[in-house]
C-alpha cells in the first residue's frame, strides 16, 4: 500500500515544561498527515462531507512513545494504510527526525467512515477505497 509523509517542525507550543513535545500533540502531528494524505489522493473532507454526506472519525488509537521530539526539531509524519474494507481503515503512523534514523512515535490508528448527518456507520467512499488500496 502506499505510504505518504508531510513534514512538520515543532513549535513552542508543542512542548511542555520538560521542553519535550507534549504527548498529545502526537496526535495533532498524525492527524494532520492524514488529512493531508486524503488531500494528496485528491479529496477534500469538507466536499467529502457536502458531497457524499460522509465523514471520518478516529475510533481507537495505540501509540508508542520511544524518544522525545524537542522545540525546533524537524519531523516526517507518516501514513500507511494498512487495511482497508468496508467502513474502517486501519492506518499505521509513524514520526521520525528528518534526516535522522529512529522513530520517535509510532502508531496504529482505525478510522471509521460516518454518515454525517446522522453519525451511523457507512461504507468508505469507493473512489477512496480504491486509491488508498493501490500498490506500487
């Protein structure tokens, strides 16, 4: 499957009083490649919502914090799916240094399709499925 990644620089605001990027912000950093990745297969989440009344909510994450991200330091964020099928697509995350070796945080994050005016399970859109699945 295909694997994308977006870079990200750490700002003030990111880091708590250790000077270490608070764990949560993980998340933020891995939430936005991820909108960037369906950005980079050609959709929108807003014209997803408006127009296929669909919309994309985390259901669970793991996550595995192994070195610190500190101010100023400059991180790739990717996104890999892994499985894709019917309503859910399991995706693996990882954060590395930018021209550095070892990751920092990695994860796996399952990602739920919803109808959005109704928040009921609903197949991922098929042109979605079909790029996510494609090989190399």
């Amino acid at each position: 499957m295909i694997e994308f990644a977006w870079p990200v620089r750490v700002y003030y605001e990111d880091t708590d009083l250790g000077g270490v990027v608070y764990y949560a912000n993980y998340l933020k950093f891995m939430e936005r490649a991820r909108t960037e990745w369906l950005r980079n297969l050609g959709f929108e989440q807003d014209e997803l919502k408006d127009r296929f009344d669909v919309i994309f909510v985390v259901k669970s994450v793991e996550l595995d914090y192994l070195q610190p991200a500190r101010f100023n330091d400059e991180l790739l964020v990717s996104v890999k799916p892994i499985k894709v099928r019917g309503a859910s697509l399991l995706v693996e995350q990882e954060i590395i240094k930018q021209n550095e070796k070892g990751i920092l945080c990695k994860g796996m994050i399952k990602i739920v399709s919803l109808t959005a005016s109704n928040f009921t399970p609903c197949p991922i859109p098929g042109a979605i499925m079909q790029k996510a699945q494609h090989k190399e």
